[in-house]
C-alpha cells in the first residue's frame, strides 16, 4: 500500500485519524497520530498560528483532545521529499473492518456470499478466500460496521449477534457454532429488508434488526485507530448502533480555521514568529543561549539580535504584549474583522512573505454610479493575499458535535469528541494561500432594515423553526442546548449567509473558479447594546503553496456592482418555486427546519464551501420572491 496517497488537505479532514478509507484493494483505518511515521528531517513541517494554538489550549484544556500545559504544536501531516534513497513518511492505516465477503463464482448459489475473516484469507496479501471445494474467491470488505456517537468503533461480532437468540444446533452447552456464516441478499436495492446473515446451522437475522436499540449491546469504548480501548466506561446511551462503512455519518472531522493576521510590530517579531515552536518555551538568556547554539535555523534568522532582546521579545509574545486585547487571542474571527472592516487603505503589507495584504477600495472604484442596491454596504475589501490555516482537532460519528456557545465562541469548537491520538500535544494542520474580498454591511442600514415589519415576521418564522429543530434534537434524545445556534439565529446572518452564496455562484459563473473551490466565512459580531451592528462576509479562495490563486476575485471588486446585480437577480426566481419560496421552516424535517427559501436549485452550494453545512438560508431576506415579499435587504 506503500504507492497509496492522498492530499495533506484530505488528512485534515474527511480522512483524518479514525475514518475508513477506501483504497484499491483494501479498506481501511486511519491511526492515531501516535503512530504516523514522520521521523528524521524535512518529513512534516510546523506551522506557527500563536491565536489559533492559544485558544485550542485554552478551550479544549481539559479534554482528551488537547494535553499538556501548553499550546500545542501544528504539524503538517508527513511529507514525501521523493528521495528515494530514503523511507517515505507515511500516515499509518490498518485493515478495517476484518470481516469479508466472498464473491461468487461460476456455480456458486446467486445472491449468497461466504463471510470470512481476515486472518481466514489467503496469506501473504490476504485478497482472496480458498473455500472448502479448494476454489479460489475473491473477498471484499464487508459493507457494515458498528460504533457510537462518542467516535469509538468495532467490528460486528457477526457470531454471537447472529446466534444470540437462537436456540438450535448452536445451542445449549454445545459452545459458539463454527459453522459457515453467508451473506444473502434477496433484493437489489441494498435495502436492509432484503439482506440477511447466515449460519449452515439455521441461525440467521436481517440487517433491519440491527436498528433495533440496544441490539447491538453496549459499547465498550473500543477505538481501533488508537489501538486501545477507553479506560472509562462508554457513556453513549444508545449503546452501539450500525454503521455503513462508506456512509457520510460514519466521521464528522471537527476542523478549526482561521485567517492569519500580521501580529508582529517589529523586524524582531517577525523573524522570532518563523522559529516561534522552539523558542516558546524559553524563560532564560541560558535558554537562548542554547537555542543559538543547537538549531541553525534559530541561529540564522536572529543572528542580528542580543540574547536580552530575543528573550524581551519573546517573553512579550508569550505573555500577548504584541496582541491588541486578549479577546482577540480568544476568539481569531472577531479579530479578523476588526482588521478587514478598519477602513485602512493598506491592510497588512505588500511582500511576498506576507501573511495578508489588502486594500480599502474607494467607493468611485466600486460604485461609480452610487447604485441604491449597494447602499447597504458601506465598504469593500480587496484581499490580494490571505493565509488559512485549517487544524484537525477531533471527529465523531453519527452526528456532528453541537458547537460551544459562549458569546466570543465564534471560530466554532465543537464541545465533545474523540481525540485523535493517545495524548496528543500536537495536531495535524495545514496551511493555504489565496485571495478574496471582504464586504462590510452598513450598520445603519442593517438597523433599519431589522425595524421593518415583514423582517420582523420573518424572523418569527425562522426562529420557530430553530425551535423545532432543538425540539426534535432533543426528542431523539441529544443534550442541545437552547442556545446552540448562537448568534447565527440572527435574521442578519442568515441574510448575510445567503448573500455569500449567491455572490459563490455567481463569482463561479463569471470569473471561472470551480465552485466547489470557494470559500465562506461570515462574520457577526455579538449585539452589544448602543453599539453598531457589526457585520460582513469574506469569499476567498485557497489553495497549497506559496503562489496562491491567480487572482480572479481581486479583479471582481472592479465590477462588483455588475456581479452583486446579476447574483441578487438570479434568486429572484428558484427552479423549485413556489414551493420553494412558500417552504415554512417550522413544518419541516431535519436540517430543512434551519432553512427559509432555500434548495439545491438556488442557494444551497457545495458543503465543502459551506462553513454551516448548508443550512441557515432564506432568498426572502435577500430578494423579494414569489411567495413572501417586503423583507429583502437588498
């Protein structure tokens, strides 16, 4: 499997420690960080993101997720240098689930396939199955597995589920039944119904019990991706439930990013930034000293500096003198847009290392005709170059974890979920350049718009539909918290959100991007009282590497009055209308609860462009449409 690949973006994501993989003649189980083979020089890099290291510390301190007493480390996960005088790096995996299905052969009976073990299958590369008429099969991984909501996972111990209430052959004192177990399905649409598991000795079950609650038992906490088992008792009330190995709900990554912002006020600040994992832990002039002394890259960038002005330097970052407040340690996207929405012509700075460079354009570049549909924008950013930085810092299954919902939480933690190694004190990231631009929304006309009596209806109805929502969680018998949502209950959000999208498809359709390779992030600030509402949107696009993107979205912000034009038009009417924009949240199921007028024929996008998974939208709030009129903002 040596010749298998993926990006480093897809480890810090969807195949991140503890997801299944789908390789060509295997499938597979991520392991922990633990266990990723990434020894010797130039195999990972580290990534130096203080804001974003600080607030994983700081909020996930006391849990499983983040340990020790310090910021963890950011590691790219392992890099292949292509020397092939050297052993690759690699992400390790093993064999997931151990359980095989035989496929049939000439002669064999339709529709029934022998279950077999790994350890059953032929060595050395154990892809197929020599059965007892000494033919040769070849064996698949068999589709289903078993796990909780907590992220631990295992495979079915098809034996004693298959035989646990039968009372034949297998029965009594006569031991477990070792007889051959097959695989039947009856039907050709994989529905449960039609497929059943097997014994010769007449024991058998369909896949539709295994639904059934409790039938699978508890769940002893297995997490085969760290090789171990939790030391605590698993407190998942649902005990184990069924998974389908290739389905969406079996990992939920839980990914934290943020734009990265010029911090450092000085030359010394910057240089002691690009070293800054191993000076952090520096408390004397002995320890400089020694930095100095054994690491030629802390050498060569501060070779100019004394040891008292690296160690002043250094004990300032640590303590966040070279912060602007500690709030914006605490909450990376408020920071973001204060910097984007300070009306500053330059933003950054305009080199080739930097991490941001900006422009506040003047309104002449961008409304030359003070068109009224962009009065309630009060300013426009041309973001020539931006960093992100993505982290992978847990997952679970089943259901994603409710964020945390302290009124600065708004990068987005999720409360609870399995950790992604042993005791991990670093965790797998990656950093991406691009470019985007910034809207900022007047607070004025934000404030006036909220007053009006359609917005104010409509915002009952949405509201009533998150209610529904969190009632239906909890009826299924989640712990959600009444204020989950946070400020994205907010009518502006959800105007804001759905601007955002309709701005993706349209940027899409005339500059060329894909639009699966746009980016969202939506910035409301919490409502203080007598202050401004504060609120904007950033679309950007990232990609790895140094060079970024080609620059595309920079050169929309100099017809953006066009482009928001033809955006807002085309959701004036949705291939799914009128039931589309008659959609009543509060007499919905599931997700389609959080929307207004919103489907995949108008708003929705791709989820991976999607920073709230592709609900929370309404046309109405944007456009007047052909059902609800008189509450767009535009």
């Amino acid at each position: 499997m040596a010749d298998n690949k993926v990006r480093l973006s897809q480890i810090v994501g969807t195949f991140g420690p503890g997801s299944m993989l789908d390789l060509p003649e295997r499938s597979v189980l991520v392991l922990g960080l633990d266990h990723w083979e990434m020894f010797g020089t130039g195999t990972f890099k580290v990534i130096q993101e203080p804001r974003l290291q600080r607030l994983l510390h700081l909020r996930l301190k006391d849990d499983a997720r983040v340990v020790g007493d310090r910021p963890p480390e950011f590691r790219t996960p392992p890099i292949d240098v292509g020397d092939p005088k050297r052993i690759s790096p690699a992400v390790k995996v093993t064999v997931f689930p151990r359980w095989f299905a035989c496929d049939a052969i000439a002669g064999d009976p339709p529709n029934r396939r022998r279950l077999a073990r790994f350890q059953d299958l032929e060595p050395p590369k154990r892809l197929e199955y020599k059965g007892d008429d000494g033919k040769r099969r070849k064996a698949s991984p068999i589709r289903f597995v078993c796990g909780c909501e907590n992220g631990h996972l295992q495979d079915i111990e098809w034996r004693g589920v298959v035989h646990q209430n039968f009372r034949g052959e297998a029965g009594g004192t006569a031991g477990p039944c070792r007889r051959e177990m097959w695989l039947e399905d009856s039907g050709t649409s994989a529905d449960p119904r039609d497929t059943r598991i097997s014994c010769d000795c007449g024991a058998s079950l369909s896949l539709e019990e295994l639904f059934q609650p409790g039938r699978l038992g508890s769940c002893p906490g297995e997490r085969p991706w760290i090789i171990d088992r939790e030391a605590e008792p698993c407190n998942a009330e649902k005990g184990l439930r069924l998974l389908t190995r290739s389905a969406t709900n079996t990992y939920f990554p839980q990914v934290a990013r943020v734009i990265s912002l010029p911090q450092t006020v000085d030359e010394l600040s910057r240089r002691i930034e690009v070293v800054w994992s191993i000076l952090s832990d520096c408390k004397t002039i002995g320890d400089i000293q020694a930095a100095r002394r054994f690491n030629p890259e802390v050498r060569a960038n501060l070779a100019d500096y004394s040891d008292e002005e690296i160690l002043a330097s250094v004990l300032s970052i640590a303590s966040g003198g070279n912060k602007a407040d500690v709030v914006d340690v605490e909450d990376p996207r408020i920071a973001e847009f204060k910097l984007l929405a300070s009306g500053n012509a330059l933003i950054g700075e305009n080199t080739a290392g930097a991490h941001l460079h900006a422009q506040t354009l003047d309104r002449s570049i961008w409304d030359p005709d003070s068109d009224p549909a962009l009065s309630g924008i009060s300013s426009l950013v041309a973001v020539h170059r931006l960093r992100e930085v993505a982290c992978l810092y847990g997952f679970t299954r089943f259901e994603p974890a409710p964020l945390a919902n302290e009124d600065l939480e708004d990068v987005g933690l999720a409360v609870n979920g399995a950790a992604l190694g042993q005791n991990p004190d670093w965790l797998p990231a990656v950093e991406q350049f691009g470019e985007g631009f910034f809207i900022r929304f007047s607070p004025d006309a934000l404030a006036q718009w909220l007053i009006r009596p359609a917005v104010l209806v409509r915002a009952q109805e949405l509201q009533a539909g998150a209610t529904a929502w969190i009632d239906a969680k909890r009826a299924r018998g989640m712990a959600v918290s009444a204020n989950v949502l946070n400020e994205r209950e907010r009518p502006e959000y959800v105007m804001a959100h759905s601007l955002a999208h309709a701005l993706m498809t349209e940027v899409a359709i005339d500059c060329g991007y894909p639009a699966s390779a746009l980016k969202e992030r939506i910035y409301l600030l919490p409502r203080l009282p007598g202050q401004p509402i504060q609120c904007g949107i950033l679309i950007y696009t990232a990609s790895a590497g140094n060079q970024g993107t080609l620059g595309g979205l920079v050169e929309i912000t100099h017809r953006f009055a066009k482009v928001l034009r033809s955006a807002l038009e085309r959701e004036r009417l949705c291939s799914g209308d009128p039931v589309c924009a008659d959609h009543a949240p509060a007499r919905a199921d599931d997700d389609r609860m959080l929307h207004g007028a919103a489907c995949h024929g108008c708003l929705l996008i791709s989820e991976t462009s999607c920073e709230a998974r592709n609900v929370l939208l309404d046309r109405v709030l944007l456009v007047d449409t052909v059902g609800p009129t008189g509450a767009a903002y535009f």
